[in-house]
C-alpha cells in the first residue's frame, strides 16, 4: 500500500467514492452508435442486440424473454429495462414480488430427445444493491413463483415470441417453503401435485392478483436457530 495508507485512507485519496455506487441501468436508444475516438464506426446497438440477442432457444435468453413477458403481463413498475441484480425478478404495479422461472423441451443446439422439464427454486442470498453485499442466509424472497413453460415440441414451429405456445404455472412462495422446502429444483410433475394455478397469458395478472394484495414490508432472511 502506497506509503503505508490503510485501504481506505488510499481509496479515499485515490478515488472517487462515487465511482462505487450502484448504476442504475436505463432505457438506451437502439440507433445509439458505437464510436472511436469520438466518431462513429458504422455500428449501432440495435447491430449488438441483432448479433448477441437472436437464439432465443438459448437457456438465458429464454429466461430473459419469459421474465418479460411476466413483466408485461402484470405491468411490472421496474420492467422499462432488465435488472440483474434484483431480489426478485418482477415487482408487479400491485406490489406482488414474483420470482419467474423458465423451461423449454428443446433448445437451439442438437439434442437426442426433449428435455426434461425441471425448475430452479433454490434459496438464495439476497442481494443489497446499494451496499454490494449479500445476506449470510439464503431464502426465498418473493412471494409468488410463476414458472413458465414452452410447451412446443416441434423444433419447426416452436417460437418463444408466439405467448399461446407457454404455459404459466402460479404458485405461492409460502407452499414452496412449506412442501419443497430446502430442496433446489421441482421437476414438472412434482410441480403440479401442489396444486398452481395453470393460466394462459392473458390470465397471469389476474390469477397473481387473487393471492390477495401485498404487505409492504421488505423482505428479511429468517434468523439462525
């Protein structure tokens, strides 16, 4: 360390705090250019978007897509654009904390049969955005689970961008906890023995609403015993 500062003793001399604090993403203009050395190169972001953004068969891309769809669905507060680091993956207009969850039987590269349809709904740390730091014990902070499935199995027709090909199984978090409990995936026939409500595009915001209205208190992880 640089005549034996203290770590923050040399931050505070060397930076600017400010450069730490979370940067909110916003909205960005799809004709926005690249630029080199402050004249654009013929590149556009929509350009990044059409190369980086095209197989939507891919895991996370697809995973992406049904968060937005859920987003659009409930009229979501934070869906103007996707937030990775959030507790949860929605906060609907009402209030509700929806974590969404997404499977397909088939992705875009080669494969001997459909895939096995299971669902990640492990515990997980939460995440404090404003801090960087992440809570000592995993837990479920949402508190309703939409799992949504591409239910297409013809690799000719099937299309993430075409609603009436998923399905949207709805599910409280507290039956999760109470059912499922630490356990980290739910195949989707497990899934179905605890009852959600199995709904169509059109049905997701109404169904999320008859859980009732939310309590705004935010969510903390359960204390150690």
């Amino acid at each position: 360390m640089k005549d034996n500062l203290s770590q923050d003793e040399f931050d505070d001399e060397f930076f600017d705090r400010n450069n730490y604090t979370a940067l909110p993403p916003c909205p960005r203009d799809p004709k926005e250019p690249f630029i080199f050395r402050g004249e654009p190169v013929g590149l556009t972001l929509l350009d990044f978007w059409t190369w980086g953004g095209s197989d939507l068969l891919d895991n996370i891309l697809r995973g992406q897509i049904a968060e937005y769809i859920v987003a659009q669905a409930t009229e979501a507060v934070l869906c103007k654009v996707y937030r990775r680091w959030e507790n949860e993956d929605i906060m609907t207009a009402h209030g509700h904390r929806v974590e969404v969850k997404s499977s397909a039987y088939f992705q875009s590269h080669h494969q001997d049969g459909p895939t096995k349809i299971k669902f990640d709904i492990a515990k997980k740390h939460s995440w404090d955005n404003s801090t960087g730091r992440r809570s000592e014990i995993p837990f479920r902070s949402a508190q309703v689970y939409v799992f949504c499935l591409l239910t297409t199995k013809d690799r000719r027709t099937i299309n993430p961008l075409d609603l009436s090909q998923w399905e949207f199984y709805i599910l409280s978090t507290s039956v999760i906890n109470s059912q499922l409990n630490n356990q980290r995936e739910v195949s989707l026939s497990r899934l179905k023995e605890l009852n959600p409500e199995v709904v169509d595009y059109d049905q997701i915001n109404a169904t999320i609403l008859s859980f009732g209205l939310p309590t705004w208190i935010t969510p903390q992880p359960p204390q150690e015993t």
